[in-house]
C-alpha cells in the first residue's frame, strides 16, 4: 500500500447548502448543481457531496483520506437531525442514496446505489411509516440488487433471471404487477444470491452499506467502461470522481409518485417545448435504464398539473439561470415535486446551433458565447449525408428520434459481435432491447444503435447524442431477441443477424435494406444551393449560417484548402477557402501520364531526359492555368514533387511475375525488364526517408525546373488574360538551408526567363515545407532562403515519432490508445507537447530571421478542432485542409480567437 498523500484543503465534504454551481473541479457536475438548485430555493432533498480531493487520495493510496469518516459521520449527523430520522433505524429510517458525479457528465458510466439503510428490520419500518408493504419491499430489493452488482461484484443477470422467473410465477409482464408478497419471496432469492456469489451475506448494518457505496463509487472510475468513454469523449483520466449523498425521496409510492427526466428544449431539435419522459410508481434508475417504456412528459399535466406547473416554472427558472439547455431529473413522492440533478444537457449537433442562435436572440447570451456553445466537431456531424425520403424502401418500424443520422448497416444484438465485425470492415447498426453501461464498446463501434424500448432519455439516447451517434430508441412495435440474435417486425417479417437494415435518427424510422442516401442541406448550403427559409432544414441552415459568419469576423487565420485540380479548388471556394495550402503535383502524373514519367525514369541519356520533361511541361502548365483560374486573386501554394519515384512504377511483383510469363512464352518484354531493373535500382529499405522531396531535385536534372517552368508560365498566361494568378512555390522535404538555396537559385533563374520571354512581370514566392526535426531546428537558417514555411505536420509527426504511419496505425495504435498512452491519435491531432513544440520552435526562429515569414500549416491537423487552436496560438498565418474540412476549419478558428481574448465563459 502506498503512502496515504493527502491534498492540502479545508475538507473533503461539503453540505449542499456550501457549494455553488462553479466548484465543478471539486464537487463534480452533479454536486455543484445541486448546491445551486439548493442555494436557488429550488425543492432538493438535502444532503452532502464527497469531493473530488478524497477520491483522488482513495485512488492513490487505496485507502480513504484519514480525515473523511469523521466529515462523514458529522454530516450525516446534521442530515440526521434536519430529517429528524438516523439512517436505517429500525422505526421510519432515514434512507439516503450513494451516486457519482464527476466535472463532466459520464451517462451511465459509473456506479449509484439507491434506498441504502434498507434491512431485514428498516424494511418493516419504512413499510409502517408509508403504509404501504409492497412499497417497502419493492425497495429493500432494488438496494440488493443495485448494492450486489455494484459493490459486491455480482452479476447483474442472476438478479434480472430471478426477478423474470417471479414475474413468471405470477403471469405478470412488468415488476409494478408483482405484490408485496412476491416482492418479500425476491427478496430472500436475491439475498440467497449475494451470499453465494459474493461470499458473504447482504450487509445488514446502514452504515457500512453507504461506506462500501462510497468507496464503489470511487472504485467505478476507473472500471473499464469509464475509461473507455473518457477516451472517446477526451475526459483526463486524472480528475476522480465527487460522490453526493442524498436523503431518499420516493417515486415508487403508488399512482400519485413517478419519477422523470425533463428537458428545457428538445436535445434533438433545439425546439421549445416539453420534453422529456415520465414514469408513474418507479425510481430514477427505471428511466435512464430503459427497462420500461415511459409517456411523454407532457402527460403528466393530466396525471398531477400541479407538480406539472411547479415543474414548467422551475425550468424556466434553470434555463434562465444556466442560460442554456438544462437537463433535469425529479422525482414526485405523493404530489411533492422533488428536484435530483440538473446540468447542461448533451445535444445534437444540430440543437448546438440552434439553441446558440435562440439564446442570442432571447439575449441571455451574446454572439461569442454562441460560438462557444458550437464545435467543429458538430458542425461535421451536419455536413454527413441523410436519407433520400423519395425512395422506395420497406418501412418496418418508428421509434423514438434519439440521436439524428443516417445508419445503415448490418444487424448485430450483442456488443462483442459489434466490435469484432466493425474491426473486420463491417458496418453494423447495434439491435438491443435496451442498452447498458457494459454495451459501450459495441455503441462505439456501430454505426447507429436501435432499441426495442426506452425513451429521449434512455442510457442508449443519451450516450449516443453525446457521441454523435445515430439512434432510434423505444420501437415497440420491434421485437428484440437477442439470446436467439433476431428481431422480428411488424407483419412477422425476421430480421437475422447479419441482415442490413437503416435507421434513420432524425425521424425514428425503421427500414429493412439499405436507403439511399442525399447530402445535408448544411453541405448544400456551403456548395451555394440552398438559402434559409420556412422549413426545418432551412432554419438549421440559418442557424448554421448566423454562426458562421460571427466566426468569420472574428477569425485571425485564414483558411485554404488542400486541393491538385481544379474542380477540387472551385468546390473549396465554395467552402469558404482563401486559397490553397496544398497542391501536390504528384497526383497530376498519375493517369495517362504515367507512361510519360516512366520514360523519364527510365531515360537511359541527357537528351531522353529532356524529351519526356519536354512532353510534360506543357500538361504541368495547363493543369496550373486551370488552376489559378479556379482561385484567381487567391494564393497557391504549390509543392514540387514529393514522393519517392519508384510510387510511379509498376509493382515489383506484378512486374515480376509478367517478366517471368513473358519468358516462359518467349514473347517480347524488353520494356517490362527495363522497368524491373529500374525498380530493383529505385528499391530503397524506408522509400520515405529516402530519396525523395528536395532530394529528387538535387538528383535529376531537370525536374524542378521543369515545373517551375510550368508554374512561371501558366502564371504569366493568366496574367496577360487580365488574371490575378498568386503563385507560391514550396520545395519539399527540405532538411538544410543549402538544399534550398541551390533550388532557389534555379528557380529564380526559370522565373526571370520566363519573365524576358513573355514580358510579364511575375511576383512568384518561395518558401519550404517544414517536415523534418531538423529542419524546424534549423529553422532561423533555413528562412534566410525562404519567404514562407508550411508545416506538414503528416511528415513531422513520422519523423518526430519515428512511425510509419502506414504501419503502426494498424499494428499497435489501437494498444496504446486502450492503454492510455494516446489519448487520441497523433495523426489526427498534433502532439502539442513534442511536435507541437517543434512546430513553436521553427515559427519563432524562422520570424526572427524574416518578421514578415508566411507560415501555415498543410498536414492534415489543419482541419482538425483541437488542433486549429494550437495553431492559432503559435501564431501561423493560416490552415489547410480538404475541402469538406474547410468550413470546420472556420467555425475552430473563430472559437479560437475568442478563446484567446478570454472571452470563453463557460
């Protein structure tokens, strides 16, 4: 056991009357939140939050902070006094509940205990107290249930199976049919149960349950479904968890009790309204679980409108408070409305934007913080594809719309076929007939996620909105089978595992096969083909739109777009690009001139040399005139060939195998052998640190200038067509300043003929892509040659990591991501702390040595959220990305301004 390290702080426990909404760091979400409802006067059963200090100190040392049974006991004395009852006394017992609550809101991730101090004696005690026996044991068998699966370890299903079997006995469907009798005969099964698997009996004693519930709470950080969702959602693993004790209130009391999750606006939509689900004579667990479907809220206006009213007000209340969409849990004990949490509810991306602009236009929030309510992320969610609703498809079912998009894959019923399936390449949707906490693997994995019950506010609902998944809750017309892995439809129809069906999550509708599919009307929008207007999707555009613009206005960097033609530069005009950061000529010897660079490859003399460079400057130059044709007045940053040569030769099996039939049949294969033999000479052990980039330039006469011969050209071209043609010129690779300065020297010389030949004065800039560690370490030399750098952060990832990209993502990525030693990819968003740091090297010294060096960034980060933000604070001048990045580039580099103003009040 380690040493018991305990932080320095006044105290580990706090009364709900002492925190606010603000100490989220130390009393958790859900901690801070009740504190405030409590300080706002909002009706909260009273209690006690255990902080994040003390789980740290438990998680360390493996024991508890030696100060906090004493808090503890002191608290619990004080709730004692103010219930005027002790926990689990044998006459009306205080009961209290034991749940998480951490900074941020992990659904379903960790553990609660609900009706601790129950016993063999409190239980008769309640029972008198409420005048309701069935009531009572109703809850003494949801603590042993809830206590032995979460604290004793036991499996979960032993508990579901006797309880199915008592339903059985019965002749009864739901568990509210089963009577006080049943319940008491469960009870005793249950507690059979923990003694056989845990080993030891259901503890009897109130307070060594809700110390064994504590530190269970605190233990449920780190199982592996917590880590696994703070991966995906990119929670630090290091924050713990706070634990609130809370004094039971009871929904469970019969018709007049209920329990429910409400929502100020529609998490789906961003519409105003009354949202969310209701459940008469249950607790808060049989909601979010899904095991039984709920009503919609608005019908509890019917069952009890005067708890309905006192709830319509406390949300506006919250919503005004919080100024943002507010997601509540209650409880009503016998027509007494009681608040149990509240936070800022988890949205889809298309609530994002429109409950940001509502705020704006209600006033409680202004434009930079709408733009903070918004993520790159989101507004990528927007731009996928939807389903065409003109096709002729087999509609099977509807549920509820919990998560929108369009799914289409293949029917899977259990979380381990889902994740082995989709690592094989398949797309599969996840069939459950409701999900839990141990299905995460398998929500992450599918492509969307449809059950049979549950509603907006299931686990299924809520994990998937805040993953942006697809999902469609609460089809009861659906019947889910999982043991024997089939859902029959409406009609008798089967759908078999393996089968395709679509589910479409902005609808709730179900569909057997495969639907087609049409782009989002936010693409449309961007591409120019579709305006605001009446209906939903214009008003999701408008809202997309008003965004955008904000973030346009107060956006540093610029955006261009990695782009080789000219239909790929004209659609990233449309995406709002400033330019292009990236055309990699490369690709435009692919295709039919492949023939033609093979000649020069091969070319065996000077003068075949400078016949197949001949044959390609003229198609070089035409793909540059259509090119600063498509981005006139904009810049283009065009980079000289890169890849090494043998990418341009035939494959050296293949190659082989046709030589050696070629042989064997005693045909003609001359050109065949000279193209094996040139491939055996290029074969290099690591092509990629090989000869390439600059290095191609230095080594074959004749190449670089040649293409700078068709830029110059092209240039000049446009120019006297009354263009505005901005070429910049980038030599890759480049690892030394001399390098550099050779191809400029040759570069310089091209352009100034080029300008005596056609009389056109041409303003070409040259710089250098920065890719290499010593290049960004040299990088104050290197500017003395170069008038802007671009990073390719692709390459200088490689290269500081000493990956082959290729390689390792398949080989050991998907270790080191579920071992924690990524928290992402590096390719996916810079490593701040190592290539970011060269990347904050090389711009600070390549300014030093030239204050007005160009610098951008071309690698693919350049359209990643996080990433852009870390740009914009080493001070580059612009990113870029593909054209479907471009518009999050802009929305991430307008956050990102604000950010830095501190303008981020969240």
């Amino acid at each position: 056991m380690s040493e018991n390290k305990e932080p320095h702080v006044a105290k580990f426990v706090y009364d709900f009357t002492e925190g606010n909404k603000d100490l989220k760091d130390l009393l958790g979400g859900k901690g801070a939140n009740l504190a405030e409802m409590t300080n706002l006067g909002l009706p909260v059963p009273p209690g006690f939050t255990i902080t994040t200090d003390a789980c740290k100190v438990y998680l360390d040392s493996g024991e508890e902070p030696a100060a906090l049974r004493d808090e503890v006991s002191a608290h619990l004395d004080a709730l004692e006094q103010r219930m005027g009852k002790k926990l689990g006394q044998a006459d009306d017992p205080l009961l209290v509940s034991v749940r998480s609550g951490a900074k941020f809101s992990m659904p379903g991730m960790m553990d609660t205990v609900l009706n601790i101090g129950l016993s063999d004696k409190s239980v008769q005690g309640l029972a008198a107290q409420a005048g309701d026996d069935r009531f009572a044991w109703d809850s003494y068998r949801r603590l042993i249930q809830m206590f032995g699966k979460t604290v004793l370890g036991v499996d979960g299903d032993l508990f579901e199976e006797a309880l199915d079997k008592a339903k059985e006995a019965k002749k009864v469907t739901v568990d509210t049919d089963l009577e006080a009798a049943d319940l008491k005969k469960l009870v005793t099964a249950f507690k059979k149960i923990v003694k056989k698997e845990a080993g030891r009996d259901f503890p009897q004693d109130a307070r060594e349950q809700m110390d064994l519930a504590i530190h269970a709470v605190f233990d449920s950080w780190n199982t592996d479904r917590a880590k696994l969702y703070r991966r995906q959602e990119r929670i630090p693993g290091d924050l713990g968890t706070a634990v609130n004790v809370c004094s039971m209130v009871f929904g469970n009391l019969g018709p007049d009790s209920g329990t429910g999750v409400a929502f100020t606006r529609d998490p789906a939509s961003g519409h105003q309204g009354v949202y969310g689900d209701y459940l008469q004579n249950a607790q808060g667990e049989d909601v979010v679980a899904g095991i039984r479907n709920t009503v919609p809220l608005a019908e509890l206006e019917q069952i009890d409108k005067k708890s309905y009213d006192q709830l319509m007000q406390i949300m506006e209340t919250l919503e005004n408070h919080y100024k943002d969409l507010c997601d509540i849990e209650f409880t009503i004990e016998r027509g007494q409305l009681w608040m149990l949490q509240t936070r800022v509810g988890k949205r889809t991306a298309g609530a994002a934007f429109r409950i940001a602009t509502q705020l704006v236009d209600q006033g409680l929030i202004d434009e930079a913080e709408a733009l903070q309510r918004v993520t790159g992320a989101q507004l990528a969610q927007l731009m996928f594809p939807r389903f065409d609703e003109d096709a002729k498809v087999a509609q099977v079912g509807r549920g509820i719309a919990a998560s929108p998009g369009a799914a289409v894959g293949k029917a899977v019923f259990d979380s381990y076929t889902a994740v082995k399936w989709s690592r094989s390449g398949e797309k599969v949707i996840l069939v459950r007939r409701e999900t839990n906490p141990d299905d995460l693997d398998g929500m992450i994995a599918a492509e969307g996620i449809l059950t049979s019950r549950g509603g907006k506010t299931s686990h299924a609902a809520v994990v998937a909105r805040g993953m942006g998944k697809t999902c469609v809750c609460g089809a009861e017309e659906l019947e889910v089978d999982t043991k024997r892995r089939r859902m029959t439809v409406p009609g008798g129809h089967v759908v078999e595992e393996g089968d395709l069906i679509s589910i479409d999550g902005s609808s709730g509708k179900v569909y057997l096969g495969e639907v087609p599919v049409v782009p989002s009307p936010v693409v449309e929008y961007f591409e120019g083909r579709m305006h605001a207007g009446a209906n939903d999707a214009d008003e999701l555009v408008e809202a997309v739109h008003r965004i955008m613009a904000f973030a346009d206005r107060k956006r540093r960097l610029r955006v261009r777009a990695n782009a080789d033609n000219a239909e790929d530069a004209m659609r990233a005009r449309r995406f709002g690009a400033q330019g292009i950061g990236l055309c990699r000529t490369e690709h435009m010897f692919l295709g039919d001139r492949r023939e033609l660079v093979e000649r020069l490859i091969l070319a065996d003399t000077e003068a075949e040399r400078e016949e197949s460079l001949k044959a390609l400057l003229p198609l070089q130059k035409q793909d540059f005139v259509e090119l600063f044709s498509a981005m006139d007045g904009l810049p283009v940053t065009i980079r000289l060939l890169d890849p090494p040569l043998h990418e341009f030769l035939p494959d050296i099996t293949e190659l082989s195998v046709r030589v050696a039939l070629a042989e064997s049949r005693q045909e003609p294969h001359e050109n065949e052998l000279r193209l094996l033999q040139a491939v055996h000479r290029l074969h290099e052990q690591n092509p990629m640190l090989g000869l390439r980039g600059v290095r191609l330039g230095l080594v074959i006469p004749g190449l670089f200038t040649m293409q700078v011969r068709a830029i110059a050209e092209a240039a000049a071209e446009r120019k006297n067509a009354k263009g505005d043609p901005r070429a910049e010129i980038m030599i890759p690779l480049v690892g030394t300043v001399q390098e550099l300065e050779i191809v400029r020297e040759e570069a310089d010389q091209v352009v100034a003929e080029v300008e005596a030949a056609t009389g056109v004065e041409l303003k070409l800039s040259i710089g250098t892509m920065i890719e290499l560690p010593r290049a960004a370490l040299t990088a104050g030399q290197i500017a003395e040659a170069a008038e802007f750098f671009s990073f390719g952060t692709n390459d200088l990832t490689q290269t500081a990591w000493g990956f082959s990209r290729d390689d390792v993502e398949a080989s050991f990525f998907t270790a080191y991501l579920e071992k924690g030693i990524f928290g992402v990819s590096p390719f996916e968003t810079i490593d701040k702390d190592g290539v970011g740091s060269l990347v904050k090297l090389a711009a600070e010294a390549g300014r030093r040595t030239r204050p007005d060096l160009k610098l951008g960034v071309c690698g693919e980060h350049g359209g990643d959220p996080e990433s852009v933000h870390f740009f914009h604070q080493v001070g580059l001048d612009y990113v870029s990305c593909s054209p479907f990045r471009i518009p999050v580039a802009r929305l991430e580099a307008g956050r990102a301004a604000i950010t830095a103003n501190g303008s981020d009040h969240r």
